[in-house]
C-alpha cells in the first residue's frame, strides 16, 4: 500500500489500482455527508480533481493520484457516504483506475514514511 | 493560538478531547470526539451544553432605571424596549443610517436595569457604538462572566434537578437565581431552535457548574459545528452570513421582531438609525427577501454559491449564505437572499455548485420545527 501527501492510499492488485483516503483524512474531514465520484472510462491526469467529498463542515476532493483510466466506482457510497468514517481503508474506497504509468506509484510513501509524516 | 482569547473553559474543552480553532478572536471547541453529527442529534433528542463566554454580556443602568435605558436604546434598535415586561427578553438588532445591520443581540428588562447579549465578533464595535450613542447611559462590560448554553427537550429536567425554579419559566424569561455556583443570570432562550437555557455564570465557577451539567447522562458538550447546523435548521440567521450591514431587516425576514408601536402609525414610530428606508419596506415590501432553500440531492449548496432563476443563462440574482448538510433534516439545506418575485414558497431556483447548477426549492423557515416552551 501507498501514501500520498494528500491523504489519499494506493493499493495495488494486478494492473489494477484501488484509491481511497486514510483513517487521518477522514477524521479531519468529519462526518462525510456527501460524495460524487467519476465516470467509469474516464480517462484522468495526475492532479485531475476526480472525487468530490462534502463533510459536515467542507468541501473537499480527491485528485487522481496517477496517470490513467478510471475502471470502477464504489458508488455505494453515494447512499451511504457515512460509510468513509466508518471504513476508511476497507469498504470505504472510491475508484479503481488502471495507471498507464504504474512506475509513478513509486513516487508515493510506504506506511512507515506516511505515519512519519502525518506525526 | 497564543494571541488568542479564551473562556473559562478552555481547559475543560482541552480536556473532553475538543478540536480547537480560533472564532472571533477566541479559541473554540468546534466539535468534540462524538463529531458535528451526533453531536447535533443528540442536542435535538436530548441536550447540548455549549460554551458561548465569547459573547459579549452587557449591563446598561441608567438614574431613571430601565425606563431610561430602554427609551435610549430605542434610538439604535427598532424593537419594542419599554413594553418589554420585567424579566423578559426580546431579540433585536442594532441598524445603521441605510438600514443595514450591524448586529443582532439579546435585550432583557431586569427590574431597574438591561442586560444586553451580543455577538463576539461585533462586541467591541456594539460597545464603543453604545457609548457614543446612548447619553446618559452607563454601559458595564460584563467580563468575569462565562456564559453556558443548555439546549435540547431535556435541558428542562437537568437544569430543574439544580434549580427547580427554571422549570418554571417560559421562552424569553430571564431570573437572577442565587445557587451552589454563584448567582446565575438565566434566561429560557438559545439559538438551535431547542427548548433551552442560556446562563450566565461567575467565571470562577464556570467549570464546576460545566461539569456538574456535563455529569447527566443526557447532556453532551456540543462545539461550533453542531451549533452552527443547529441554528441553520432552526432557520436563525449567523450575524456576518445572513445578516450585516448590507441587507435590512425587512429583506433578511426579521419584520417580526419590529412591534407595532415602532412602525408607520405607532406611538413610537421610527426614531433608529434607518427608519425611512425600514419602515418603507415594512409597508412596501423588500426587493428581496431571505428564504429557506431544500437542494436536491445530498450535495450541500454552501455560502456564497450564486443562485441563479434558470437551469441555463442569465446572471446569478441571488446567492446562498448558510448552507450545510442538516443532520436532522437528513439533507442539504440551505438560506439565501432571492429577488421577491422568486421568494414564493414552491419556486425552483437554481444554484451554481462545482460550475453545474443545481435544483432547489424556495421553503418555509425553520427546515425543523420550533420547540420552544411558550
């Protein structure tokens, strides 16, 4: 699993790349009351603002951590965005995408480097 | 947040493992480890203590008493002071020379003097705007004060198992009632739209007197988050969002707390700053007016998304000033300022959020209904 400074984890099984946010992004967050997700085949850029999060106190997105195709969505949590403090790094995960240049995983922090950097 | 204010509770805050953040000069608890959602629920189903000792608390006597302080008072608020029944409480605001608002606050008769409530943000410049304007009046800052809020259905029987006397008094009384925590000023008032009390408290038992409430298992400590959602529900307007100097109490939908007797034909009409534009309105109507919005969906349409008449074209003719997701409610709602002829209940108007605009039902004020014990 992977990290990003914005809070974002990368797992990654086959070719495939799941994304969701940490246990810390939620908590900042607050209660999650509201999430739009992207369209499947959407073709993304890194930095490409792909996820919008409402919470009970903001606005906020996910941007696309990796060059790529969006593959799948977790479009349960459009009914139950509550689901994103509950199960951050479980059931909670927005979007499956497919990186046409994986070796940018690389660039992200370990677990260990995340933990460091959250303090 | 060193150059920071802070209340009386502060550490108690610090303690129940409160999230920090500056409000209006002071270091507040936005919301404690139960979260802005069940925080909210809770207060609506059972009760909420709230730390508002960031408000200001002002004492104004005058050689005349009350009468004298109410009848100058009368000159910056077109609320109806010297009617007001001893130990009673009205809400009001200051306005300025174009009818704009400058600040909404609390007015209490207490026998021979006022107690004024207003917002931290405006306290200093409602103070200097008291001395310069009321003549003959002495204005005390009350500042060895904290000021607790207890909202919710069971807010009675808790405060009651203290004082049994509060359970007594109906919505907007006040009492001065001596107890184990010093003498305590009480009135049956709050701003989440709950049945409810705000107490004023001597500093130096603020805590004490916190944790003796916070020891019932119905009451919960409830930050800035919930408060602020509370409020948006119950339809009140936040001092600086809903309301300032450029909307008037007409187009802001507080014509209610004008009286009669300060509008065109009565005994005292007019007579505060703004009365020719305010009582014009009063008679004629404003442009626009502030009206509840329901968007469809979840997405919440937050401050300062632009409302436009159409799905397509057109300038924006409106825009939102609160807007959240309301837990109780179970949706977004939101409150917004929309031209008259869009203000109908029933009108879809829409609003502009990530560049898509978005559906939303002009409704009725409050989205939850009132339980004040009347």
């Amino acid at each position: 699993m992977k990290f990003t400074e914005e809070h974002e984890w990368l797992r990654a099984e086959g070719d495939v790349v799941t994304v969701g946010i940490t246990g810390h992004a939620a908590e900042q967050l607050g209660d999650v009351v509201f999430v739009e997700l992207p369209e499947v085949g959407t073709m993304v850029t890194r930095d490409d603002e792909v996820v919008v999060i409402e919470s009970v106190k903001a606005a906020s997105d996910i941007r696309a951590p990796l060059d790529g195709e969006i593959v799948e969505v977790n479009e349960a949590l459009v009914d139950e965005p509550g689901k994103v403090n509950e199960d951050p790094l479980g059931d909670a995960w927005f979007f499956k995408m497919k990186p046409s240049e994986p070796g940018q995983m690389d660039e992200y922090m370990d677990e260990g480097a995340y933990n460091d950097f959250i303090g | 947040m060193s150059d920071l204010n802070v209340t009386p509770l502060n550490a108690l805050h610090h303690e129940l493992g409160a999230r920090m953040v500056p409000f209006a000069g002071y270091e507040m608890p936005v919301q404690y480890p139960l979260g802005v959602m069940k925080e909210h629920l809770h207060c609506r189903a059972r009760a909420g203590l709230f730390d508002v000792s960031h408000m200001g608390q002002v004492i104004l006597r005058a050689p005349g008493g009350y009468p004298q302080v109410a009848r100058a008072m009368e000159g910056l608020v077109p609320v109806d002071l010297l009617d007001l029944g001893t130990m009673r409480q009205r809400y009001g605001f200051f306005t300025d020379d174009d009818g704009g608002i400058l600040d909404d606050l609390m007015l209490a008769n207490r026998g021979d003097h006022m107690f004024a409530v207003v917002n931290a943000a405006c306290k200093a410049d409602d103070i200097a705007h008291m001395r310069a304007h009321l003549s003959g009046v002495e204005i005390e800052e009350i500042t060895d004060r904290a000021l607790l809020a207890l909202q919710g259905p069971a807010a009675e029987g808790v405060l009651a198992t203290m004082l049994p006397g509060v359970a007594q008094m109906r919505f907007m009384d006040v009492a001065v009632l001596p107890s184990d925590h010093g003498e305590l000023w009480i009135s049956r008032s709050g701003y989440t739209g709950e049945d409810g009390y705000e107490i004023s408290v001597p500093a130096d038992q603020a805590e004490p007197l916190a944790r003796a409430l916070l020891a019932h298992a119905d009451v919960e400590p409830i930050g800035l988050g919930a408060r602020d959602s509370l409020r948006l529900e119950a339809g009140l307007c936040l001092y600086g969002h809903d309301i300032d100097t450029t909307t008037s109490p007409v187009e802001a939908r507080l014509a209610w707390a004008i009286q009669k007797v300060r509008r065109a034909g009565g005994a005292r009409a007019g007579g505060f700053p703004g009365a020719a534009r305010i009582l014009r309105e009063l008679t004629d109507g404003a442009p626009r007016a502030r009206v509840g919005l329901r968007p469809e969906g979840r997405a919440p349409m937050r401050e300062g998304t632009p409302v436009f008449a159409a799905l397509e074209g057109g300038e924006a003719v409106g825009h939102v000033t609160s807007g959240a997701f309301g837990p109780t409610i179970q949706g977004p709602v939101s409150m917004g300022y929309v031209p008259r002829d869009l203000a109908t209940k029933g009108t879809t108007v829409y609003g502009e959020v990530r560049g898509r605009r978005m559906a939303a039902t002009v409704v009725a004020l409050p989205f939850t209904p009132a339980n004040f014990k009347r």
